[in-house]
C-alpha cells in the first residue's frame, strides 16, 4: 500500500512537472545510492571494520546461548538427585541468563542497537555529501527531478544516459583530492579539472581509466617478470643447495673412507707389530727353554760322572 501511495504521488509530480514544463521538456536523472556507496573506498573500510565487531557480536551471543543449553542440560540430568529448591534457583539462574542474552542481542542487533546507530553514523556523511552534489548538479544542469535508483520507488526503467552516479562519484572523489592536496601544483589541476565541461571531464576521466589500466597492466606484467625471475632464482638456488649438499655428502664419503682406510692400515699395522712380537716371544721362549734343557743336561751328565766315580 505504501509503495502503491509513493508511486501515485511520483507519477502525479511527474505529470505537474510536464505540464509545468512542456515547451522545454522534463529533465530526469537518477543516482544508485547503493552503487556509490560501494565505490567509495572509506565506506568500503569501514563497513568491513563494522562487519567484525557484527561477527564478534554473534560469537558472543552463540558462546552465551551454548551456556545457557548446557545449564539447561545439566539441569536435566541431575534433576532427580536435587531438591525443589535447588531445581527452582537453577531455573531462576537460566531465566536470568536467557534474559542477558534477550537484552543483548536487542542492544546490539536491536532497531535502536549499536548496529543501526554505526550503519546510521556510517551512510549519513556520505549521503549528505552526495545530496549536497546532487542539488548542484541539479541547478547547473537544470535536472527537474532526480530519484535514487536504489530507494523503494519503483523504476520500470531507466535510460542509463540519466544515471548521474559516476558524475557523483567523481565529485567526491575531487573533493577527497582538494583535502588531501599537499602542494599548490595539486589543487591547481584539481581546480583546472573543476573548470571543465562534463563532457570534457568525462573524457579525462576516461583517459584517466585508460592509463590506470594501462599502469596496472604494466604493474601486473613487471610483477608476472618479478615472480618469473624470482622463481628462476629460486630454482638457481635449489640447484646450487643441492649440488652443495651433493658435493658435501662426497667430501663426507671421502673423509669417511680416508678414516676407513687409516682404521684398517693402523689395524693391519698392529696386527703385524702383534705377529713380530708374538715371533720374538717365542724365540725367546724357545731359547730360554733350549739353556734349561742345556744346563739340566750338564747338570745330568755331571751326577752320571760323580755315580761312576
């Protein structure tokens, strides 16, 4: 029924403008507010800041609402064992914490809650701004009426000729230009660019996109070669670890087998000094055996000489 009223009372302002207006014709235009606020970059930050604390929001509430399940599943399980009294403060501390959740879920998701009043806080510069730019591009080109695309008037359609939402766009943009202008050499070419036709500032605008593209083509394509020379790098750098690594592991192997090698001439070596001091012991010992049996053989033939005599 609204929406039936708000079209009746636009189609009879319609009808009064073209009467009032018939000798020059009614000049209409419209705007997509939805459209300019998403092009906006500080509206964009800002709604993904507001879009965390809205999930933080939500935990919160979650984490409250598994609290209050689990009470309520404790309570149930140990409702035999408690007495009515103890069962009643345990359903008085549900309802309490049910309540919490109630009231906090209306204070931060209410319609007066903290999310209304930030999104509020959020569009209102913005839609100011493009109100004030609306009413003057209204006057300098003598618009009779503009609508917003994206409000609940319904527009069975639209010539995009009369979309003015770039030419808002880009009046927001200058005026971000004009405050963060440092030098006097910036704010002349952003008043040299004001002093423009439409026309003529559309079609800056459009060699303005032009050669963004083109920058950001050359930026991807330098960044393409910056990732192809760092992979070359990269892969230079996995062949030299890995024939460093190789070179390591034979200089490793080598010394490994010099210690071999020195283990089993030194093994080899005191084998032999073992084999010649074996050979000498048991000269040695043969000798030594060879006097006793020597001197035990005199030793006999001196008692046998005794005996005869």
């Amino acid at each position: 029924m609204k929406t039936k009223k708000l079209i009746l009372f636009t189609f009879a302002i319609l009808c009064f403008g073209y009467m009032a207006t018939a000798q020059r014709g009614v000049r209409i235009g419209y705007i997509d507010m939805e459209y300019i606020l998403e092009s906006v970059p500080e509206y964009r930050e800002a709604t993904t800041q507001l879009e965390g604390k809205v999930q933080r929001w939500k935990q919160d509430l979650e984490k409250s609402q598994k609290e209050v399940d689990q009470m309520k599943l404790n309570l149930a399980n140990e409702r035999v064992l408690l007495t009515p009294e103890l069962i009643e403060e345990r359903e008085e501390d549900i309802k309490v914490k049910e309540d919490e959740i109630l009231t906090y879920q209306q204070a931060r998701f209410g319609p007066n809650g903290d999310l209304m009043i930030q999104r509020r806080q959020l569009v209102q510069p913005i839609q100011d701004q493009v109100f004030n730019i609306v009413q003057e591009i209204a006057e300098n080109k003598k618009y009779d009426f503009i609508f917003d695309k994206s409000a609940d008037v319904v527009m069975l359609f639209a010539a995009k000729r009369n979309d003015i939402s770039d030419e808002v766009l880009r009046s927001i943009e200058r005026a971000g230009r004009r405050v963060q202008a440092q030098s006097k050499k910036e704010k002349r070419e952003i008043e040299m660019q004001e002093r423009l036709s439409p026309e003529k500032q559309e079609a800056m605008t459009e060699r303005e996109k032009e050669m963004q593209a083109k920058r950001e083509e050359r930026e991807q394509a330098m960044a393409e070669k910056k990732e192809e020379r760092e992979q070359a790098m990269e892969e230079k750098r996995s062949e030299l670890d890995k024939a460093l690594e190789e070179k390591q592991q034979e200089r490793e192997k080598a010394i490994e087998d010099r210690k071999t090698e020195r283990e089993e001439m030194m093994a080899k070596r005191q084998q032999e000094r073992d084999s010649i001091r074996a050979a000498k012991k048991q000269e040695f010992e043969e000798r030594r055996q060879k006097m006793i049996d020597d001197r035990e053989r005199r030793r006999d033939s001196i008692l046998n000489a005794r005996q005869k005599n």
